[in-house]
C-alpha cells in the first residue's frame, strides 16, 4: 500500500513545476543539481507516455527569448529551466528572492553520468562533430562504465529535410535511450526539440548547448571557483573568442541593462507596497 502511495506522490511531484523567478519574461526554474536530477530520474521510472523537455540556458537563451516571444514560448513549455549561467543566479540576488545557484548543461550531463552508472540509465548524444561526439562516448566509457551510452547522431550542419529529421528521430526511437541529449546550440536545439517533441518516444529529452565538447574535453572548461566567481564567461571567451565575442560583448551588457532595468522596477513596486499595504 505504501509503494502505490509513494508511486502517486512521485507522479503528482512530476506533475508540478518547480517554483521559478520570471527574467524578462522566462520562468527559470529554482532547482538545485541534485533537485533537477532527482526529477529526470523520477521522469524516467514513471515512464509516463510523454517525452519531458529540459532547458539548460543563462543570460544567453532568456536574451534571445526576450527578443524572441515565439521562442519565449518554447522555452517557458519546458518542464524544467535550468540557470546554465551566473547571470541569472545574480539577476534573482538583487530582487531578493535567490535561485540556489548555478545548474550548467555540462554540470548536469556530468553528473548525470555519475549517477546513471550505479542505475544502468541510457543516453543518446545528438548534435556537434562525430569527432566530439566519439571523444565523448569514450571518457563516458571510461569514467562511468556502467552509464549505457545507446547511439550518438551528429547531423549535417545545414537545414535538414522533412525525411531526414524524421529518420534521425526514428533511429533515436529504436535505440531506447532514458535521456536523449541534444547539443545544436540555442536556439536551434530548442527549435528541434519543440518541432519533434510529439514523435519522441524518450522520457526525457535536454538541450545542452555547448556541454559535449566541454564534458569530452575537446574545450578546457574553466576551474569550478572561476565559474562560481562568476567568470566562466570570460574564460570560455577566451577559449572560443570568434564563436562567443558578440553574444557576451555585445548581447551581455544589453541582458545586463534589460534585466536591471526590470529588477529596478519590480524593487519600486516591492517598496510602494510595503509602505502603503493596504492599496
């Protein structure tokens, strides 16, 4: 009896989003790593019929969502937002209601992995280079045996036709996987999970950027004090400057600007009302 009642509080937890902080109009979730895991590996035991969507984005995808409504959208359907990013953790400091911190992409594919290898949980890799994509099913193999990595697609870097990403999905559908982890860069991953969404037979599918080539190693990824000192960006800048100066030079200070220009606003409201409660 008690194994029903404790199967019904998981599915209505699974039912329930977490509670969030809304930035320029994106609901980012509060949620730790090990929350934000604990809810995947729920997802995955229920098995419930329907595919979860994850998001694991910074200041980067709620900028283009602010720009963006369609895509605004796409996110905000998500089951879970992940803060990948300081940004946001600093953004919800300053209106006084905290995100726990920092739930990167590669964070939580890494830490995924550990956990799925005492579990025997499956993965499937889609999106960046075969070469990435080999050099991460092999460090996965090496340092977490017992994670089952079930197929990996590296798919052509152009727009693919109807019968092509149909018969990618299908392959992805016929390898079984726990959690099918999708790594084409923002916006584009979101697009093709929102677009395929209805056809995966996956518990649970996540967009994680950049995180293959960060968790295979083929990028250095910066010591952890340098991301919680808030930093990575700069680091990863360095690493990557032709790809990342325009989204952090340019993009940055105008999210920066948006977002503080609306924290002020909101901590205006805040102060109105605790002068004059009963208006």
């Amino acid at each position: 009896m008690s194994s029903i009642a404790n199967n019904e509080t998981s599915r209505a937890e699974c039912q329930e989003r977490p509670a969030s902080i809304a930035i320029l109009g994106c609901s980012v979730s509060r949620v730790t790593i090990d929350e934000a895991l604990n809810r995947i590996e729920r997802w995955i035991e229920l098995r419930e019929g329907r595919c979860r969507f994850v998001v694991a984005t910074g200041f980067h995808g709620i900028w283009e969502a602010h720009r963006n409504p369609r895509l605004r959208d796409v996110l905000n359907s998500a089951d879970l937002f992940c803060p990948d990013g300081i940004a946001p953790v600093w953004i919800s400091r300053l209106r006084g209601s905290p995100l726990p911190g920092r739930v990167s992409g590669p964070d939580l594919l890494a830490a995924f992995a550990a956990r799925a290898s005492r579990t025997g949980y499956r993965s499937f890799f889609y999106g960046d280079t075969e070469e990435t994509l080999v050099a991460l099913r092999e460090r996965f193999e090496r340092r977490h045996p017992g994670h089952r990595v079930v197929g990996t697609l590296s798919p052509p870097f152009r727009k693919l036709e109807l019968e092509e990403e149909r018969a990618m999905v299908k392959q992805i559908n016929e390898a079984r996987p726990d959690v099918l982890w999708v790594g084409l860069g923002l916006p584009k991953q979101e697009w093709w999970i929102h677009r395929n969404l209805d056809a995966l037979r996956v518990p649970v599918v996540v967009g994680v950027g950049a995180a293959f080539r960060l968790v295979s190693g083929q990028v250095k990824r910066a010591p952890a004090w340098v991301g919680d000192a808030g930093l990575e960006w700069l680091w990863r800048l360095a690493m990557e400057p032709a790809k990342l100066w325009r989204r952090d030079l340019v993009d940055g200070p105008r999210f920066l600007y948006r977002a503080l220009a609306e924290t002020l606003q909101i901590r205006v409201r805040q102060a109105v009302a605790a002068r004059h409660p009963n208006r």
